[in-house]
C-alpha cells in the first residue's frame, strides 16, 4: 500500500509539470531585473498612464504659480518651470519607448521615479519664493529634478549595450549636470550676494533661462537620445496623451475658478465658451495631424525617424502644450471677474496677462502646430494655411478684444476657434477622409 501510495504521488508530480524552485527563483529575478524591449504596436503602459497623472497635478501647480506673480516675469518664471517639467517627461517618453515600462526594473524605476515627480511638482510654488517652516523650496526642485534625470540615465544605461555607455549616456549626462549646477546656483547664490530683492529676482530669472537653454541646446547637439524609436504608434500615443493632460488642467481650472462664485447665465455661457475653445484644440490635433504623425513615422527608417522624433516632438510638442496651458490665465481670470462682478461691472475688460494667455496661448499652439506639419510632412498644406490666417485674425483682433468685456473677448476667440475648424472640415474634406481612413486602418491591423 506504501508503495502504491509513493508510485501514486509521484506520477502526480510529474503530471502536474511542476517547476524546480530554481526556475521559480530565475522567474523571480527576471521578472524584478529583467528588461524587455518596445516592439512595433506596443501601447501605452498602465504604469506610464499613472506617471502622466503626476503632470496633471504638476499643471496645476505650475498655473497657480504664475497666478502668485501675475506679471509678464511671472509668467515667463512658469514657462522655465514648464520647461524642465516637460524635458523630464520626454526623457521617460524616450527610455519607455525602448524598454517597456510594465516589466522588471523599468517598471520599478518608473514608479520611484512617479514619486520623484510628485514632489518636485509639489515644490512648484516655492520654486522661487521660500516659505518658512519647511524644506528650502528654491533647492528642493532642482535636486528632484536631478533625481529624476540622473535615474532616467542609471535606466537608459540599462537599457544600452557596454559599448555605447560612453556616447548614449556619460555624453548626454554633461547637459544635465550642468543645467542643474546652474539651477543650484539660482536657488543658493543671488540671495547670500546681492541686498536689492528685484536683482535677486532677475538673477535668479536669468539663471533659470540659462539652464534650461544649457540642456535644450545640448540635448539637440549631443546624441542624447539616439537610441531609437521603436513603436510609432506608442510614441504618437504618448504624446497625445500627455496633451490631453494638459486640456485636462485647463478643464480642472475651469471647474476649480468657479468653485466660489455664484452659477449664474453670465458664468454658464462663460463656461461653455471655454470648453469651445478647449475642444477646438482637441479636434485641430487630433482630427487629422496625429494621425499624419504617426503614419510618417511608421514609414520612416531609423535614421530619420529619430530626427523626427526629436524636432517634432520632443521640441515642438512643448510650445503645444504651453499654448494649451495659458489659456488657462484668461479663463481663471474671467470666471472669477464674473462672479465677482455680476450686476456692477459686466464690461470689465480682461488683464494684459489674461488677454495675452487667452489669444497668445490659442496663436502659440496653432503656430506650433503648423511648424509640426511643416517638420513631419509636406503633404497637409491645406491645414496649414487655415491655421497661419487664424493666427492673423487673432493678432489683429487683439485691440478689439481689449476693448470688450472678458466673456466677449472669449466670445470672439471661442468664434474664431469654432470657424477655423469648420472651414477645415469643409476645404480639406477629402483629405482629411484619406488621411484618416488610412489611419485607422493602420492602426486596424497593428
């Protein structure tokens, strides 16, 4: 009976395929330090959806920022913080575009990283101003901003072979280091040297420019991210994602201006305006020119599909969302005045900076647009000139709208807006039906 019973067992040991407990432990390992690479069709990952949630907070954070100095340096301040902001961002856009972030070490890197990333958009509003009581706000960005481009490096190292360490990683390390040498200089230096606080302020201001163009122009010199595109379609997919982050910090400005003030007629149409304007955004990115973008690439050859990559993307994605975001200042300011002023003031005009962020944002993001058709193909001309004549309408309808009311000059923004789009839909309807058909059928059989 003893022996049936072990002979017993023992075939069911061998039926049911167990494993050796090494090969669990090399599963084990694999699965926390292995690495595996980005194929064509890849998607987005869960874990990068939840590292571009911290950029809609960091959105925020970087709106209310320019709303504490709500001048043209304050402003100007925002978009230096933006800046590195963004370059962070695109520097993971890159790694997880060669390794996927669901697997092995990429996948913990990410998330140490999104932690990373969380404080240094929480340090956002003391980046230039220390409040007491707490840790040194001006020091506390740059050092997370190191953080996360020195682990961006440790993980791009992983990702290379030994024989191109030096010149995919060590040389590309030279911009950031300086960039955040000139970063720890603004956040230390001017305020032990100089008494005069608005030569602090300038200094600082100037330090700030001089590092982000320290590593925007070295990474555009140096081979910082020649490491290739190897999914078109997730990287076309995660830079329109990282957009709809920024439309979504525009539509959480909206809903949060308007938290303490009276819903009245005037604020609704207010309200509805704005998201006019937001979705026309929306519709002249995603209508025709993402999906051109992601076509040129597919078909592209490595050499010059990182070339593209890098222009039309990694530069020319930023002016993008920073024409998404300042619009943002002009609505924050509208709904506020309209609640504030309901049944006293209703012509009251928007501010310098409001009007700049309403109009100059919407021009911003439409000559960005086009200067991205311009790099990736030449064979959408007619959604090009629409949007330069939009440009000009903007520009010369600005002394109009600084005469109106605020919900007027929105008004007048919302109608240009909601025209541009129809006359595309009417002047380039044929290829606007090719170009997405042909599109989708892409993506259709990836």
């Amino acid at each position: 009976m003893t022996e049936d019973r072990s002979a017993g067992g023992g075939d069911r040991g061998r039926t049911t395929g167990r494993k050796p407990v090494r090969v669990y432990l090399n599963d084990a390992v694999s699965s926390l330090f292995g690495r595996r690479r980005v194929r064509e069709g890849t998607r987005a990952a869960t874990e990068e959806l939840f590292f571009d949630l911290v950029f809609v907070f960091a959105f925020v954070q970087l709106g209310a920022l320019i709303v504490s100095d709500y001048t043209p340096q304050g402003v100007l301040r925002g978009m230096l913080v933006l800046a590195l902001l963004w370059w962070s961002w695109g520097a993971f856009a890159w790694l997880s575009n060669n390794l996927q972030a669901s697997f092995g070490v990429m996948r913990f890197g990410l998330f140490v990283v999104t932690g990373i990333t969380f404080v240094m958009a929480l340090s956002t509003l003391v980046v230039f101003t220390d409040r007491p009581g707490g840790l040194y706000g001006p020091l506390l960005f740059p050092a997370c901003y190191f953080l996360v481009r020195s682990l961006h490096l440790a993980l791009y190292a992983y990702a290379v072979s030994a024989q191109r360490l030096a010149r995919h990683v060590l040389v590309p390390a030279v911009p950031m280091v300086a960039s955040t040498a000139l970063l720890l200089c603004a956040a230390l230096v001017p305020h032990r040297l100089l008494t005069d606080q608005r030569q602090v302020y300038t200094t600082v201001t100037l330090l700030w420019l001089l590092a982000v163009l320290v590593d925007y122009v070295g990474s555009f010199t140096l081979p910082v991210w020649e490491i290739g595109i190897f999914s078109a379609r997730h990287w076309c997919e995660r830079y329109g994602l990282i957009l709809i982050v920024a439309v979504g910090e525009n539509i959480i400005s909206i809903g949060t201006s308007s938290s303490d003030v009276s819903i009245s007629w005037r604020l609704v149409l207010a309200v509805l305006l704005a998201m006019t304007v937001t979705g026309a955004v929306l519709w002249a990115y995603f209508d025709v020119v993402a999906l051109i973008g992601e076509q040129v690439l597919e078909r592209a050859d490595p050499k010059t599909r990182f070339a593209l990559a890098r222009d039309a993307y990694s530069y020319l994605h930023l002016p993008m969302v920073a024409g998404i975001l300042l619009p943002a200042l002009g609505i924050r300011e509208l709904v506020k005045n309209v609640g504030r002023i309901e049944g006293r003031h209703p012509g009251e005009p928007l501010s310098a900076i409001g009007l700049f962020g309403l109009y100059g944002g919407i021009a911003l993001f439409l000559l960005a647009n086009v200067a991205y058709q311009l790099r990736i193909a030449h064979t959408i001309r007619t959604i090009i000139w629409t949007r330069v004549t939009a440009v000009l309408v903007l520009a010369a309808l600005v002394p109009v709208a600084w005469r109106m009311s605020a919900t007027g000059a929105l008004g007048l923004l919302a109608a240009v807006s909601f025209i541009l789009i129809v006359v595309e839909i009417i002047v380039a309807d044929g290829q606007r039906r090719r170009l997405r058909e042909s599109g989708l059928a892409n993506r259709m059989q990836a």
